[in-house]
C-alpha cells in the first residue's frame, strides 16, 4: 500500500497527494504561506537493517515535487525559515541548513552534536 502524505486543508481547497515514493512519512512541515511542504521520511522497502532517510519537498498547489535530498539519520524534526530555507534535525543530534537552489533544494550546512 502506498504511504504517501495528504494535504487535506480546512477551507473549501481540493486535497493535495504528496507522492513520497513508499517512504514513511516520519515529520512534515508547511512554509508560513502554504506554498510548499516539507517531510521527513524513511524508506519502507529496503532490507531488514538497512536505512534510507530523505527529505522531499513539494509546491503544494500542484504537488509537484521539488527536492529529494539524502540525510543521515531519522528526519525527526523539520521547520520552515522566513527565508524560504529549511532547518531538518535528526534523532542522532544532527542539523541541516537547506536552502532554496534554482528549481529545487540544496543543503547548504550540517551541523553535529559534539
């Protein structure tokens, strides 16, 4: 079964699907206009013991997906900056500066826990 993420708004819009290609969605966030939504994931279709963590974004509007970037670890927390970018922090005490890059998303800083 799929395990794609829904946008399904309060005020009379049409639902959105947010194809996460069978990941789990694991954390989820909006920009502060709604224009775009982020979600942290995990794959559910590798094999026992191995791990897949992305962070995907999307238009909202179109559900066009715009970025599919790899992490590290378990995408625990997610949050819209004012600027446009992302901050993604991780269960193992790991954070990721993403930035707006042309058509899609770029990480642009990693952060560790010393």
């Amino acid at each position: 079964p799929a395990q794609d993420a829904w946008l399904v708004p309060v005020a009379a819009a049409p639902n959105t699907r947010l194809e996460t290609a069978d990941r789990r969605v694991i954390s989820i966030a909006l920009s502060d206009d709604g224009a775009l939504a982020a979600a942290g994931c995990g794959s559910t279709a590798l094999e026992p013991g191995l791990r897949d963590y992305t962070l995907l974004v999307w238009e909202v509007a179109s559900g066009r997906r715009r970025a599919r970037l790899d992490v590290l670890s378990y995408p625990s927390a997610l949050a819209f900056l004012a600027d446009g970018g992302l901050i993604v922090g991780t269960s193992v005490g790991q954070m990721y500066h993403v930035e707006p890059d042309g058509d899609g998303f770029a990480i642009t800083g990693t952060f560790v826990q010393p």
